[in-house]
C-alpha cells in the first residue's frame, strides 16, 4: 500500500489493472483533488472527489491504454497538496 500522506493511502501499487483505490482516514467533509502525471509531468488524469468526511474508500477507474511505468499521484484539498510514486505495470 502507497502512503500519500497520513491522510490518504493509495492502492494497489504497483497498478496492474485500470482501477486504483484511495482510502481516506480521518477526513473533514471537502472536495478533493486527484491527479495522475506522467514522469514528464504530462496530466494524464484528473478526478474531482466530494469526501462526506470520516473514512471511505474511492475507486478511480483509469484510462485502460495507458502505458507501463512510473507516474506521480497528487491528491489536494484546500492549499495542501502531496505526492506519491506510483507504479503501472500492465
């Protein structure tokens, strides 16, 4: 399981399928951010979560033609925002 912080926890990774898990702990009730970038930087998907607060998971399903390798998971809420590597190996 990949921490993305104390707040979040993101799996599985490495990805061999298109659907990735966030798991929120703990949270407040906001809207959060998710994106998944290239190891370039390029924006390869952006998600919108609306988070009711307390813990829940979320599926985000990605877009099945996207390529093996290493890419960064960046998740926001508010003027927080963290990173974590994350692996596709299709």
């Amino acid at each position: 399981m990949g921490n993305v912080g104390s707040q979040f926890s993101v799996y599985p990774n490495p990805l061999q399928g298109d659907n990735m898990n966030l798991q929120f702990w703990y949270q407040p009730a906001e809207e959060y951010t998710v994106r998944l970038l290239s190891s370039s930087g390029q924006l390869m998907m952006a998600n919108e979560i609306d988070h009711q607060s307390g813990n829940s998971t979320e599926t985000i399903q990605l877009n099945n033609s996207m390529a093996h390798g290493v890419y960064q998971l960046e998740t926001q809420v508010s003027h927080i925002k963290k990173r974590t590597k994350m692996w596709i190996t299709k």
